[in-house]
C-alpha cells in the first residue's frame, strides 16, 4: 500500500461503500491514513472491503445504514464518533440506480425510493454530520456526490435530475450557514464512471467505450472510480481548505463544453 498520509488522524464516514465509487474512496482514505468508517446497507460487501482494507494495513469499520431512515444515520454517527473518538469528514456517496422513465409516465413508487434515499438520505447524513461537527468544535469536511445529471437534463432521469440538483443546492445552502464554525460542505459531480452499472448499460444497448465515450468526454475515455475518489480526498483535506460551497466536476468537461 502506497501511504501518503494526508488525513492522518482524521476520521471520515463514506457512504455506499461497499462498491463502485464508494469502495474506491474508502480505500483511497485509508491509504491516506484515515480512519474510514464504511457504511453501506450490503453488509456482506460493505464488511468484505472493510476486512480487505484492515488486512492490508488501513484503519477502518463497517456500520449498517440506509441512510433514507433517520435512526440509521444517527447510529452511522454515533458508531463513527464511538469508535474512533470525533468525526472529522464526510463522503456522502450512496445513491440508487437512476429511474427510467418520461416526466410523463415515471414510476411513482420508485420516485420516492429514490429522492428517499439520493436527495432526503444526503439530507439526513448533513443533518446528523453537521450535529456531531458542531457539538465537538474544530471544524470539518463533508462532500456530497452529485452528478453531471444535476447539471445537464438527461431523458427518461427525472428523479434523478432532480435529487442530484438538489444535492446541489443543499450543499451550498450548508455551507453559508457553518462556513463561520470552519465546517467546509463541497459537492463532487462525476460524469461517465467505468462501473459495472455503465458497462452494463452499455451492453444492452449495443455501444462500446471507443464509440461512445467521445459523446461523453473531451479525453475520449471513462473515468475511473479512483479518479472520483481523489477530487473527494482532495476536498476533505485540509489542501483545500479554503475552498467551500462548491461544485467539482469530474467529468472531462462534459457540462462544461
């Protein structure tokens, strides 16, 4: 394990740790020397990473949450602050599958699994996080993972589109109100990510990365997980500690252009 130890001593929550971007960043912070709380409601994977992670020297803890459920995230703090001491920095990662449906026809029932989890959850950890920062003082870091979706309409996504404006929004409306008590709320906005849920997209619709990463971004691939990891890693340190109430892009200039 390569070791730069830039969040050393600090202790940080991921959410939806148990693959995919999640996992990336756990295990990007645990090489940095956090001490990483994983939480994911897959606790046989959430633990499997967990266990990888402590295995190859890192410092890390598993903890059961859906976050769409208040007295979950409350425990994922309280397990985060008895564990390790305080709560330093936040990932706020886990989200659900985007819909897929028109504005016209969306399905009812999963539009409300999903703002539950991808707009309310994120709510919820801010909430319970931010608790926790002020009553210990010294100040922290939460990011929250919003997406390209939140920026640029995508079809067939409404729900999607609008948990992920949401975030957004959320994120700059924390951030004024504890920029004074040096807690600093950034989001990060990934574009095409190279996860299993992309790759599968694109086998059922016949297209290849060559093709069709082009449509996507200026560098002609997809990113990987770890590349989205590091803007998080980059935001929770204290490298950027002037910097609050923002958006990364990390998507090869896909809003932008």
């Amino acid at each position: 394990m390569q070791s730069f130890p830039i969040l050393e001593g600090k202790t940080v929550i991921v959410t939806g740790a148990a693959m995919g971007m999640g996992e990336a960043t756990a295990r990007l912070f645990a090489d940095a020397k956090a001490n990483v709380v994983l939480a994911d409601f897959n606790d046989e994977k959430g633990q499997a990473v967990t266990d990888e992670i402590v295995a190859a020297g890192g410092t890390a803890a598993f903890v059961h949450v859906d976050i769409s459920k208040s007295d979950e995230v409350q425990n994922m703090v309280k397990f985060a602050v008895d564990t390790y001491g305080r709560l330093d920095g936040a990932v706020n990662n886990a989200a659900l599958t985007p819909d897929n449906g028109a504005v016209a026809d969306f399905d009812e029932d999963y539009w409300e699994r999903l703002i539950g989890v991808d707009l309310t959850g994120t709510a919820l950890c801010m909430k319970y996080e931010l608790q926790q920062m002020i009553k210990q003082g010294g100040g922290g870091s939460i990011v929250n993972i919003s997406s390209v979706s939140g920026f640029r309409p995508q079809p067939n996504t409404p729900a999607y589109c609008a948990a992920k404006a949401g975030v957004i929004m959320m994120t700059k409306v924390a951030a004024m109100e504890n920029g004074p008590l040096n807690i600093r709320v950034n989001s990060v906005a990934p574009g095409a990510i190279d996860t299993p849920m992309l790759r599968g997209a694109l086998e059922e619709f016949g297209l290849d990365e060559e093709s069709y990463a082009p449509q996507l971004s200026l560098l002609n691939r997809f990113a990987q997980p770890r590349e989205v990891a590091e803007g998080s890693l980059w935001l929770i340190s204290d490298y950027s500690s002037y910097v609050t109430g923002t958006t990364l892009h990390v998507d090869a200039g896909y809003v932008g252009r």
